[in-house]
C-alpha cells in the first residue's frame, strides 16, 4: 500500500495487551485455549478475543484446504480474516481496506491484510487470468481515494522451501 507501518504508536502493544486481560479474565494462558463462545463483560476484549479464536480456526481450515489440493476455496477464509482485522482486531487502515476491497471488486477469490497492520500490505488470491484486472483494480482505488500509489506484485503459489536431496 505504500502506507507506512504505524506500530511505534503503541496500539499494536495495545491489541496485545487486550488478548492477554482477555485470557486472564477467562482464566487461560492464552486465547487459543479460550472456549469457543466465551464471553467477557467488556465488548472490546470480546472482539479482540473473536478475532484470535476465529483467526486460528481459519488457520486450521486453511491448512486443510491447502492439503486437499482446494486452494480456491481458501479465498473465503482470507476475506473473513481481513474482516476480523478491520472490524474485531482493529488493525487495518484506509489504504488497507482500499487495497483488499478493490481487489474484492475486480474478481479476487479472497485477500486480506498481511503482518501487523497499521498499514503495510495486503495479499488477495487471483485467477491468473484476472490478475491484471485485480492490479488495475487496486492502483486505481488509491488514486481514486487519493492515497499512495501501491506497488503491485505478482507471485504464483508453490510447494515452499523443501530439502531436494
């Protein structure tokens, strides 16, 4: 996005912080080991909490998908997970939103931010025969929105890192 990371502000400290009151109100080391529907009294804390317990199981689902050979499918899980971002974690930022909505827009299977938020990037999942579209897509939302232009690139999903011999 070209935005820059705005973590030395203290609120990414803050969202960590929230996850560990959380946790210690519910009587857990930490929030993965929260009970699904837990509840607390503080709409805040609940969020944050939805947001760790919703993001693991979308990781979980993920790599499921990803061992099933049902990478398309993985699209709907990114786009949730930039919701709980935007929405529960409170992480995101204009050129963020910009960047997964307009992608969303132009044909994107999912996308969502990526690292800590507060600007940063994004990543979305694409057709390749839409990938251009999609680029277009998010290069002009920005200008259209005034923000910076946002460098774009493309990459084709692969195996990983694995030991040849």
């Amino acid at each position: 996005t070209q935005a820059p990371h705005r973590h030395a502000d203290g609120e990414y400290a803050a969202r960590r912080a929230d996850c560990e009151e959380a946790a210690r109100q519910l009587g857990v080391p930490f929030l993965r080991d929260a009970p699904k529907h837990a509840k607390l009294d503080d709409e805040r804390l609940n969020r944050r909490m939805r947001h760790i317990i919703t993001e693991n199981e979308r990781v979980l689902q993920t790599a499921a998908l990803l061992k099933e050979g049902r990478t398309a499918e993985i699209g709907g899980l990114l786009t949730a997970s930039h919701t709980s971002l935007r929405y529960d974690y409170e992480v995101s930022s204009v050129e963020l939103d910009s960047a997964v909505d307009a992608a969303l827009g132009a044909g994107a299977l999912g996308a969502r931010m990526t690292g800590g938020g507060f600007g940063g990037s994004a990543i979305a999942l694409v057709e390749a025969a839409s990938a251009q579209k999609v680029e277009a897509a998010v290069v002009d939302a920005a200008a259209q929105a005034g923000l910076p232009t946002p460098r774009v690139f493309t990459a084709r999903a692969a195996a990983g890192a694995h030991r040849v011999r």
